[in-house]
C-alpha cells in the first residue's frame, strides 16, 4: 500500500505540458548560478569584517545560487494537470490549485499576442523574466493584472476567473484544454469531468 503522503499518478492524458522556453533561457539561469556559487566559496573574510557579516554574505550568495538552479529546471517544467474538478497548474514560481468552476470558462479563448496587444503583458510585477520567457505576476496592457507563463506570445490560452486574477498560460495543446474545459462547463451540475 502507497504512503498516505503520496498522490496517485495523472494519466498522461490529463497532463498539459506548457511550451518550453528558448533553451538559452535554461542555460542562463543555470550560468548565473554557477557563477553565485563559485562567488559565495571566493568571498575571503577581511580581517575587519564580523563573523556574522561574512556568514550573512556567504549564505545570501549560496542561497541565490540555488534558488537560480531551481528557476532554470523548473522554467522547463511547467505544467497543468487536471485531477477530478481541479486544474494544478505548476508554474515553476508559482503554483495554484484551480476549481472549475471558479473560471470564467465562457470567456476562455486562444490569444495571439502579437495581434491583440491589449491582452500583452507589459509591467512586470514579480518572477523570472527573460527574452522570450515571461512568467509570474504581470499588469496588462488593457489594465488589471494576471498570472503570466508566456514562452509563445502567437499561441497563449486566456483563462479568466471569476473573481481574481486572470492567466494567461503559453500550452502546447492550447485547443485541447479549452476544448476539455468548454465540455466541462457544457455539463449538467453533476460535479464535471473525472
């Protein structure tokens, strides 16, 4: 018998892998956490310097090393998974758990951000940013804000809720999870899709 702690695996069908990002995105995050490394083990103490102040270095830079390699495996990573009337939606720097039913699925659609600029992110508000890579919390060009995972501006589903904040989620099967959402909502209130 499994350990209580351990959720059962998600049919692959239930599983919607987000377009990767450029490859360099990866490769940067992963440099710039080398090079945090190797500047946290280089740090000498001077001779006039506190204990705990050197410690306080050392640890910051160690500390950004990591969490730099967490961003750059996580960046190619994310993902949704659909479990009973629930979207999981791993972000790499952000995580939620959505219930169907808490989104505007009516008002769902695939957007091309190069043709709709009022959809674009444009103020970036916090998480990782790359060329050709945005995610975390963005304010939008038509106002408001959202949770952004943009890898393919020509390709992004918008998923409104109703009440909070918007995503906006570059997929590799964009069509596909609309779709699976659009038969969802399509459904008597008997609880969705299992």
């Amino acid at each position: 018998m499994p350990p209580k702690h351990r959720r059962p695996p998600i049919p692959a069908g239930n599983i919607y892998r987000l377009t990767p990002p450029p490859r360099y995105v990866f490769w940067f995050w992963l440099a710039l956490a080398i090079l945090c490394f190797a500047a946290s083990f280089s740090v000498a103490k001077p001779p006039l310097v506190p204990v705990w102040q050197y410690k306080v270095e050392f640890g910051s830079l160690l500390f950004l090393a990591v969490f730099l390699v967490w961003i750059s495996f996580s960046a190619v990573s994310h993902r949704i998974e659909i479990s009973g009337t629930f979207l999981r939606l791993y972000g790499g720097f952000f995580y939620r758990n959505l219930k169907a039913e808490d989104l505007d699925i009516a008002g769902a659609r695939l957007v091309d951000l190069t043709r709709e600029p009022d959809c674009r992110p444009v103020l970036w508000l916090g998480g990782p940013v790359l060329f050709g890579y945005r995610a975390g919390f963005w304010r939008l060009r038509r106002g408001g804000c959202a949770w952004v995972i943009v890898t393919d501006p020509r390709s992004v589903l918008w998923l409104p809720c109703k009440e909070g904040r918007p995503y906006l989620l570059s997929l590799q099967d964009g069509a596909g999870l609309l779709a699976r959402l659009q038969k969802y909502a399509s459904r008597p209130e008997s609880g969705g899709e299992q």
